[in-house]
C-alpha cells in the first residue's frame, strides 16, 4: 500500500475509530469514517493489538492486510477514512484469501466498492 494512502496523524485514527460506522467479520473489523465534503481519495491504517500475538505475528498480519487494501483501492469510492482493526490472530488470518476475501465482502458491506474489483487473488498469483 503506497505511504500517501495511509492515515499517519493519531488524531485521524483517533476520529475514524470513535466516530466511524462499523463493520466486522471473522478476524477483521472496519471502521468506516467519510468525508463528504472532501472526496480526498481514501486513506487507511491497520491496527493490530497485543492479543492478536507476538510481534512477528501481528507485523505478519498486517502486511496480509495492506496487501489486500492495496489490491482494493483502486476499485473504491474516494472521501472515506478507513481503519482495519485486526482481532483474530494467525490462526483466523491464516493467508492473504482470507484477509482479501473478508475486506472485500466488508467494503461491499460499507457500500465503498464501485462496480467490480480488478483482480481476485487467484488471478494475482499471490500465495497464502
């Protein structure tokens, strides 16, 4: 995920997390906080706490993630703050199909993607 799509200042994450509507499923939570008047394109942070593992585990994680995000951008509608919270750790999370098939459905969910997505996994080459 390129470095300008992601929500960097405390203070954003802070707002998206408190005041943001939620969606979760399985291991992954999305709060989704929009812009209306700024249709800014998206940005993201990941979060994983300490109960989703040791920091191998998390850092691990949340890579799977942001790979998957990376894929999904393109397809989504721009002027939202979007933070993924990871609550499941690597027996939940176990590979990049299951964090892109749960944000995908997650962002369907939240009425963030247009149209089709691009690409699946399969078609990436990208192993779990």
């Amino acid at each position: 995920m390129d470095r300008s799509l992601r929500l960097r200042e405390d203070w954003d994450v802070r707002n998206a997390r408190a005041r943001g509507k939620a969606f979760a499923q399985g291991p992954i939570v999305i709060r989704v906080f929009p812009h209306p008047d700024n249709p800014i394109p998206n940005r993201y942070a990941v979060v994983a706490g300490k109960k989703v593992g040791k920091a191998h585990e998390r850092n691990r994680c949340k890579r799977l993630v942001r790979e998957a995000i990376r894929v999904l951008h393109p397809s989504t509608k721009p002027g939202h703050d979007v933070v993924v919270i990871i609550r499941g750790g690597v027996d939940e999370l176990t590979g990049y199909d299951i964090a892109y098939q749960t944000l995908e459905s997650l962002f369907r969910r939240a009425r963030l993607l247009e149209g089709t997505v691009a690409m699946r996994s399969s078609e990436l080459g990208v192993g779990s």
